[in-house]
C-alpha cells in the first residue's frame, strides 16, 4: 500500500498568507485534522473527499497524495526510492509525466531542479526495465504530475491529485497584464464576507478575475467545473462511480445569478473586452456586467461590496505617479462610496499610505511573486 492508502493524508499547497483560510475552506468541504504546515494545510479524507475537495476548493493550488516517504541522504537515495514505485500501477506507457520539486536544507541535494531531474530518471528506468521502452517527459502539460519534497534528509514522493496547479479553472481564455491568480481572487471573495445581499461591482476589473471568482462563489458553481480532469483519476484506488457522484451532486447545486448583481468596469477596452469573454465561458456569466469606464465618470458606488486589484506598477505606464493614482482612487471612496465595503489588493503595498483612509485590517497575501496586501475599509 502506498502512504496516502495507509493514514489518508493528504497536503494541499496553499499561497502564503491565506493558510488559515484555506484551512477552514478545507474543513468546510469535508476535511478532517487539518493542520497548517510549511506553504500548506496536511488533512484526512476519505475518497469521495477528496474528490470532492479538488472538484469545489477556491482557495488551494495542489492536493498531494504522498506515496512513499524515505531517508534522502544523497541521490542514490533519491533514485532508489523512486525505482522502489511500481509506476505502472499509476500510469500507462504512452502517458507523459512531469515532476516539481521543492529541496531545502539537504547538503547533498542543493537544488530542486537536479533532484527533479534524479527522480525523473529513476521513473523512466523503472518503466524501461519492465518495459523496454521510456515513456515522455512533458513539463508544461503532462498527463500526470509527480512532486518531490526534501527538507534536510526527509524525502517525499507525491502524486497530484489535482492533475496541475488548481487555479487554472478554465475561463481565463483572455488577459491583460499582471493578472491577479484565481486562488487569490477567490480569497479576496471569501475575505469581503459578501453574500449576495447587496450588489458587488470591481471598478478596475481587469480581465475580470475577481468577478468570476465573486460570481462563481455566489453561485455555487464548482471551481473545477471546465476542468477536463484531475489528477485522482490516476490513483490505483480510483473509484469513476465514486467520482461521478461527487461531481453530480456538485452541479446540482448550482444557482442562477441575479440580474444586475455583479458587475464591473475598466478604461481598457481590451480589458473589457477580455473579461467578458472570460465572464461568459461560466454558465450564467454572461449576467455579469462589464463596462468600459473609468471608475472616475461613475456618480457613486454607494452601499456596495467593492472588490478591486488596482494597478500596482507592473500594469500602469512607467511616467505614471502611482502615489497620486491611490490617492485620487482613495477620495473617490471617501466621496462617492458611502455605506459600501471596499477590499482591496495593494500588490505595492506602500500605497496603502497613499490612498488616505485607514483600513479595518490588513493580511500579508502573496501574488505571483509579490509580497502584497488585502486592506478592507468600511466607508460610513
């Protein structure tokens, strides 16, 4: 048996600073012991569980499926464990794979992409020798992913359960520059508290990341739900009744979006035009409401939920004073935003003094590299 089989114990990988948050999302979806680790949250589950967690979790990257641990002194340690896998059990021959790794603390194994490439041999040996022949290497889009995890001597092979990174749900077929990840996205969602009660509008929407994470949410749509597979499926103890029942149910529950109850805008009509494509590859996105606007020419946004991913630099032309941008924006809150709650991502997070209202509260929430800010600010 491998180690999942034996304890079912898995390990999503969790962006940092939403940790606590993914931890209770996973608890919320059926998850039991979970507890927060190194860029992670380690749980049990059951098979339906866990089918169920890669299907509808919002805010996790990667669920692990760890199966075998060992003592990884060296690379002959590395490479005989990973000839120790029957990996045939997992995937055929004609099937590609690719690895990630993660190595710290090992003075032997000083970098990620050399022990990945270790392991990688020790698969492709293993099919060869049963086999005659190797099976391909994809690294961008393989059928299956492998992961390897050292920390000092401890090593650990995984499968992806989730079959690549979860944040690709499949309807950003367009974008604009900086995108915010969809996993942050729908922690920006989660983090607002909204409900539905009151309309939700991103002035500066970009590709319209967060819309349909807002809206996905609302109603109940999985995040899952355009991906063509998962990575599960390639588990020997896969159960497809098992999982089409999971998914059933899943999209049973799914409702309708209220007319007029998202909506958003942007001054790039590329951006418009990029977010509502995006918006309508989503069953019902096409009730979302985009406009090409400037946040400036709207009268008010008075007793909303406002989500919103300013520019930060990276998206904002290189002569633009990004100081006199967040203060502008933060007067319009002040002005025109009365009775609304505003949560916003700051990727610069010095511009949090710029924009002239003091926040409720702030987390550390990293995207794609950069240590930003979530603010949210009440505007009474």
């Amino acid at each position: 048996m491998f180690e999942y089989q034996k304890n079912r114990r898995y390990f999503a990988q969790v962006a940092g600073g939403i940790e606590a948050l993914a931890a209770r999302e996973l608890t919320a979806l059926g998850a039991s012991s979970a507890e927060i680790g190194y860029r992670g949250v380690h749980f049990n589950a059951d098979p339906a569980v866990l089918y169920h967690i890669n299907y509808n979790a919002r805010l996790v990257s990667r669920i692990l499926a760890p199966l075998v641990s060992f003592r990884c002194r060296d690379r002959e340690d590395l490479y005989r464990a990973g000839r120790s896998v029957d990996w045939g059990v997992f995937f055929p021959l004609e099937e590609t794979f690719g690895i990630f790794a993660n190595v710290s603390g090992n003075e032997r194994l000083r970098h990620s992409r050399f022990a990945a490439l270790c392991l990688k041999d020790a698969v492709a040996d293993g099919f060869r020798s049963r086999t005659g022949k190797r099976p391909n290497v994809d690294p961008l889009n393989p059928g299956v992913w492998l992961n390897l995890f050292v920390e000092g001597e401890k090593g650990i092979i995984s499968l992806d359960t989730s079959g690549g990174s979860l944040h690709r749900r499949g309807y950003r077929r367009e974008t604009v520059e900086a995108p915010m990840r969809e996993t942050l996205a729908a922690a920006m969602a989660a983090l607002s508290e909204w409900r539905g009660e009151r309309p939700l509008h991103d002035p500066m929407c970009g590709s319209g990341t967060l819309l349909c994470e807002a809206m996905m949410a609302i109603c109940r749509i999985p995040s899952g739900f355009l991906r063509p597979r998962f990575g599960f499926q390639y588990l020997p103890d896969f159960k497809a009744s098992l999982w089409n029942r999971v998914k059933r149910a899943a999209d049973d529950g799914m409702i309708p979006l209220k007319e007029g109850l998202v909506s958003g805008g942007d001054n790039d009509k590329s951006a418009v035009r990029a977010a509502r494509i995006n918006c309508s590859l989503l069953p019902g996105g096409d009730r979302i409401r985009v406009h090409h606007r400037d946040y400036n020419d709207l009268s008010s946004l008075e007793n909303r939920t406002i989500l919103c991913n300013p520019p930060y630099g990276i998206r904002m032309k290189p002569e633009a004073d990004l100081g006199l941008f967040f203060k502008a924006f933060g007067d319009f809150l002040k002005q025109r935003c009365k009775g609304s709650t505003a949560l916003i991502y700051f990727g610069n997070r010095e511009m949090i003094k710029k924009i002239g209202l003091k926040p409720t509260w702030k987390k550390p929430m990293r995207n794609a590299g950069l240590d930003g800010r979530a603010a949210r600010y009440d505007l009474y």
